[in-house]
C-alpha cells in the first residue's frame, strides 16, 4: 500500500506541476486571445450585467436564478483552499507566489466564461423537467466524443468521492482543535445538513448558498481587511516583496525557509489553478441550471466568480498573513494556521481560532453540497436517475466517513482522479473555440451594442 500511495503521489505531482499547469496556462491564453481579451474590454460591462443586477427579476427559461447559479459554482471554490490554501503557496513560494496567482487568475477567466459558454449552449431537459448540462454534453453533442464524455463523467463521479472525505475531515478537525468536538459528532452534524441540502436538489442548493455565500464572503473579507487596516503601515513593503520575489529569490527568515522563482511560479500557478477551478469542468454544470435567453449571458459570471475566488478572497487571504508577519513565523508544515495567527493579531487567539473554525464550516457545508450535486449530475448521465439518487446516499456516507479519518487511502487518489477529469475537459473544450467565439461576438453585437447604442447585425433570433 505504501508503495502505491507514493506511486500514485509522484504520478499527481509530476501532472500537476508540468503537464496541467502548462496546458491550463496555455488554455487560458489562448482564450484569451481567441476572444481579443474579452474579459479585459467589457469588465466593466460584466460587472454591471452581473453583481449590478443581482436583485433584478428574471423570467427566461431554467431551474435557478443566475445568482443562484453563481453562488452554487463560487461555493465549490470558495472555502478552505482561500483561507488555508493561499498561506500555504506562500510558505513554499514566499509572498511572489501571491503575483502568479493573480496572473492565473486573470488568463483563467477566459477559460471558465468558455466552459459556462457550451455548457449554456449544449444543456437539455431530464425526465424531471431540470435543465442540465456540462462538459460531458457539449463533448457528446458538439464533438461526438461518446467515451470521452463518458470519461469525464466518470472520472468526475469519481473524485467527488476523495473530495467529500477531505472537505469534511478538514473542518471536523478544525472544529477539534477550537472547540474540543469529537470528529464523530462533527461527522454526524455535518452529514445531518449535507443530507437536508442536497435531498432538495440544486433548488433547494441554489436557495442556500444564494444566501450563506455572499454573507460569509462578506464576514470574511470585512474582518480580513481590519486586520490589513491595523498594519496599514505594512502595505507597500509587502506590496514591494510581492512584485520583487515574484522575479528574484527570497532569502529564509524567521520559520519561511526561503523560496527561489521556479518555487514562487510553481506553488501561484498551483494556488491559482486549484482555486477557481477554471478549466476543471465544473462550474458548467451548475451554471446549466441557469435561467437565461443567451449562453453568455450566463457566462460572464464565471468571469466575476474566478474575479471574487482568487483575486479578492485569496489576495485578501494572503495580504493579511504578510502584513502581520503571520508567514515568518511557523515553518510550511504548519502554514495552514498561518490565517490564524493573522487574526490573532488583532482579534486574540481564542476568538481567531474560534472565528475560523466557524467560518470553515459554513464553507464547507455550501462546498459538499455544490460538490455532491456535481457527483449526483454524472452519475445521472452515464446511468439514469434512479441510480443517482442511489448514488448520493453514498456520497453522504463519504461525508461521515471522512470526518472521522476513515479510508484515507482513498483520498490519495484525489489529484490523480482529477487530473484525469482536466484532461478530459480541456482538449475538447479547445476544439471548440470557434463556437465559444461565435457565441461571444452574437453577444456583443445583439446586447452589448445595442445596450450601448451602437449599430448591431443579428446573428441569431432572439429565440
């Protein structure tokens, strides 16, 4: 078994630290060309269209709201990665791996606003009357990819299995350590409220994270930048030792054992890849449910979300663990607790430790579910519904079983597992720039120009 696992973890890191970093990377430029920059020109317009009209009514054909929409795919994302993640990179990158991640960030945009495109375009009906839609769609429907579409799929049903065990197991001993619960009774309280969550069906999802994520968001960031506010001081020195070591080493200090440029660039590129999950395939499929009369209409959320997950949440994340010193002060294989000690600072050791805890397991909740919805879609794809439903008592079960420690070989298999799942997406998701394109000029001409006065050429009906 020892032999596997490290087997299995040398094959994962090799993928995700060449291979896939250099095709998302690659993906995400080329979008970003293709679509001459899109979400750069009209960022102005997308903000508008998007958290600008949050509160406007809509009437168009889908299951969710597409603030709901967003909401359930920014809620896969958003959560411990940003809170834990971030300190993370820097310890093993120092403060220039925050710079990579940003540039991950901005490239991605174009790759998530393509996947939510097709999904948008490729999505259908089931049997209970639920729009549904991903990459296994427009794979199938686009391309006449059946075995990798059914691959993704696959995969996909797969690795939401690993996910669930260390998603649960990450707060159920975090709510250990502040508040003395045994994992089991963690276990039990955050499979009771997984299991009244994702029996509703993305409805009942929508309706849940459409509320707790924008609060939690908000909590966290407002109490993340009192603590940059109280070392206001700090900003252009670490503002300095960002755009520095982001090109040149960094020497050791205090618990940082320092970092060179390939380790900067490697660990923003992974923090930044990992965070959004642009390119993975994902969010098309809670962006399918969407109520909207046009593919990017819906889409130009994937922008705002990959905007809010890694360029605001994680930014703050990391800006508040360099001003307050939190990063020289434990060494990597403590750096999760570094966003502890930040709010230490200024909060004390009791509240900060209890704050995060808390704040980690209202993340994690919106994150299984949004997570156990996306298992739940696959299976229903490649076996029907009936199984699907069958198929999420299991998931449920994964839940407990990975707060309280159990099979932790499995979640070995978590990066491998998804490794495949990117690969089965990204390939298909670039022989079909020319739709993607097509689809981003029908927009611009019918909605944007005619938003801005501009004469227009109607390339599709209105239906």
């Amino acid at each position: 078994m020892e032999v596997l696992e490290s087997l299995v973890a040398a094959v994962s890191d090799f993928l995700w630290t060449y291979l896939l970093s250099i095709l998302l990377i690659f993906t995400g430029l080329f979008f970003t060309f293709r679509l001459k920059f899109f979400q750069f020109r009209y960022f102005r317009h997308i903000l508008h269209k998007t958290i600008g009209q949050i509160f406007k009514k809509n009437k168009h054909k889908g299951s969710i709201t597409p603030f709901q929409a967003f909401t359930s795919a920014l809620a896969s994302t958003a959560g411990a990665t940003n809170i834990v993640g971030v300190p993370v990179a820097i310890a093993l990158g120092g403060p220039g791996a925050l710079f990579w991640m940003w540039i991950v960030a901005l490239i991605g945009m174009a790759t998530k606003y393509s996947e939510i495109v097709l999904g948008l375009k490729y999505r259908e009906k089931n049997k209970e009357g639920e729009w549904v839609g991903g990459p296994q769609y427009y794979i199938k429907k686009a391309l006449g990819w059946d075995k990798v579409a059914f691959l993704f799929a696959f995969f996909l049903m797969l690795e939401v299995i690993p996910s669930s065990m260390v998603q649960s197991n990450s707060i159920a001993t975090q709510v250990e350590g502040a508040f003395g619960w045994p994992t089991w009774l963690s276990g039990i309280i955050i499979t009771v409220l997984i299991g009244l969550i994702v029996f509703g069906g993305i409805k009942r999802i929508g309706k849940v994270t459409d509320k707790l994520v924008p609060f939690m968001v908000i909590s966290y960031l407002l109490a993340a930048l009192a603590v940059i506010l109280a070392n206001i001081d700090q900003l252009p020195y670490v503002f300095g030792l960002i755009f520095t070591h982001a090109f040149t080493p960094i020497s050791a200090a205090g618990g940082f054992a320092g970092a060179g440029i390939a380790q900067a660039l490697r660990w923003g590129i992974a923090r930044g890849l990992y965070s959004n999950e642009a390119g993975v395939g994902t969010a098309p499929i809670a962006h399918a449910a969407a109520q909207t009369d046009h593919p990017a209409k819906q889409a130009i959320w994937g922008i705002v979300s990959v905007f809010v997950d890694t360029v605001v949440i994680c930014s703050i994340s990391g800006i508040a663990v360099l001003v307050t010193g939190a990063w020289q002060e434990v060494g990597a294989d403590e750096a999760s607790n570094m966003i502890t000690i930040a709010f230490a600072d200024l909060y004390g050791n009791n509240f900060a430790g209890s704050f995060i805890a808390i704040f980690l397991l209202f993340f994690v909740l919106t994150t299984l579910g949004v997570l156990l919805f996306y298992g739940e879609k696959q299976v229903e794809y490649l076996f029907g519904l009936k199984t699907a439903k069958v198929m999420r008592i299991v998931y449920i079960v994964s839940v407990f079983v990975g707060a309280i420690g159990g099979l932790q070989f499995v979640w070995q298999f978590l990066d491998l597992v998804l490794a495949f799942v990117v690969l089965a997406n990204i390939f298909p998701l670039i022989f079909l720039n020319k739709e993607v394109k097509a689809i981003t000029e029908d927009y611009i001409e019918r909605i944007y120009k005619e938003k801005h006065g501009e004469p227009t050429i109607h390339l599709f009906s209105d239906k």
